[in-house]
C-alpha cells in the first residue's frame, strides 16, 4: 500500500553517515567529536573494550550513554539495536552510533556458524582447548548476508529521529567469488556488503593517513596527518550528498587533534544556522 508523504516529514532532515578506516586512525574520535547539533549519544559500544571511551576527548564524555551487548546471543543483541525505543530511555539522545559494525557483523556470522543454521557439516577448528570455532560456508555467509540487510533497514526505519553513524574496520579493494571488482570500503561479511552497506548511507567517510616527508637540519622529517575522505578516490568509497550545483564542498578536510573542525565544516554546507542552533 503507498503511502502519500507530507512535504513536512520529506523536509525532515538527519544524517545517515558511515565512516571506515584501518586500525588506529581515530575512527571512534572522530565520531564522537560531533557538534552540539547531534545532541547526546546512544553508542553501542561492539568492539573489545570501546565502552572504555579511551580515544573519546573527556570534554565530550558526558553526552554519551554506552550500551555494551552481552554477545550471547547477537541476533537478540542486534534487534534491540535495531527496534527498541531508544527515545523513551534517552529523551535527549539525537544520534545513535556503531561501533563497530564490522564486529557486529562478524559475530552474527559466526553465530550462524557455531549453531550450524545453514548446515551442520562444518570443519571444526581448536576442538577441546576453549578456543574451538566452527569454519563458515558460503551458506553462512548467505545466510548472514540477509540478516545484515534487515538489521540496517530496521536501524534507518524503526529509528528515524535519531541521527545514525555506523563505524567500520577497512576493506582492502579485491574482486568476489565471480572475479567481480570490488572498491575498498568498510569491512564487513563477505564482499558483496561491502557495496550494499553504503548504499543505504547518505555520506561515506573514509579517515586516510597523510605522510610527508621534510628535510630538517639535514635530517629527514616524516610527519603524519589524519584526514577525512568524503568523495571517492583511487579504489576506495566515499561521498556526501551535494544539495547544490556546486559539486562537493569539503571532499578532504585535514583533522585537528580535536576532530570537531570536520563536522563543523560539514555544519556549515549543509545546515543553515537555524538548524545548527536548535
């Protein structure tokens, strides 16, 4: 059945953005360096030990509420992230991040896996040290593939007054099973996600290291910068979505130790200063 939109709720503006990046790059930094405009967080905090806030800059601690997942269970673990009412426990809350999704994902695989849901004939590895874990089959990845899917459609759905941010680890360029190319991008199960992800997401951000090397005093210099890539380069995704004839704006902004001066760039393109304020 359609359903006629009011040019109100079409007018209803938030941010749908996915940031990736390898290890160490300051991906969790970087998201919770937001302006006031996001407001307070909900951060499911999914990799080992980022409840902890280590990277996040103590003056940006206070606005954010941790929810950690017990893991046993992650499909029980990913709907509540997906349809619980997250506004009735934190009124003030505005955005919602993941952190990582890549771990999510990757537990959700090997849940499948480990209860033999797709199949229960799987090559078992570290049988009897505590350590033992059940190799996945292309049924598994199938399988986990639409669990995936569902999970994003009922995140961006089911919590429409929320801002959402999905962080993820980074996928090397490489090609699928059927010798298909597939652009660097967020890691997450199998590579056919690797492109589905995205695509639901309204900015992609890629954080790059910038290494430069000076001749000082007759000795080489080797400084590096973080930067945040929003427009697609070599082989790797990244974009935002230009309202203008202009083309993109801001496609490599240079971070400061505190990465705020990325979002207020992005602030000022793409909101007016009436709906920065409110």
């Amino acid at each position: 059945m359609l359903q006629p939109l009011s040019k109100e709720a079409v007018q209803k503006r938030r941010d749908l953005i996915l940031e990736y990046a390898d290890a160490g790059a300051g991906k969790t930094r970087h998201v919770t360096s937001l302006t006031e405009r996001f407001g307070e967080i909900i951060y499911f905090a999914c990799d080992e030990g980022s409840e902890g806030l280590d990277s996040v800059l103590e003056k940006y601690k206070h606005r954010i509420h941790v929810v950690k997942p017990t893991w046993e269970n992650p499909f029980v673990d990913a709907a509540e992230m997906a349809s619980r009412n997250w506004r009735k426990e934190y009124p003030n809350a505005k955005t919602i991040i993941v952190d990582t999704f890549s771990t999510l994902a990757w537990r959700l695989l090997l849940y499948c896996t480990n209860k033999g849901m797709f199949s229960d004939k799987h090559v078992q590895i570290g049988v009897g040290t505590g350590l033992s874990q059940s190799i996945p089959d292309r049924g598994d990845y199938r399988g986990t593939y639409g669990i995936i899917q569902n999970f994003v459609v009922q995140m961006i759905n089911q919590q429409k007054d929320f801002n959402i941010i999905f962080v993820c680890h980074q996928d090397q360029p490489d090609t699928d099973d059927d010798g298909n190319k597939i652009p660097g991008g967020p890691t997450i199960v199998g590579k056919k996600m690797t492109t589905w992800v995205p695509g639901r997401f309204k900015t992609i951000i890629r954080l790059d290291r910038e290494i430069t090397n000076n001749i000082v005093a007759g000795k080489v210099e080797i400084k590096t910068k973080v930067i945040a890539r929003t427009a697609a380069h070599g082989s790797f995704i990244a974009r935002i979505n230009e309202n203008s004839e202009q083309g993109n704006p801001m496609p490599v902004v240079p971070l400061n130790i505190d990465h705020v001066n990325f979002w207020e760039v992005f602030d000022k393109h793409f909101y007016t200063p009436e709906e920065v304020a409110k």
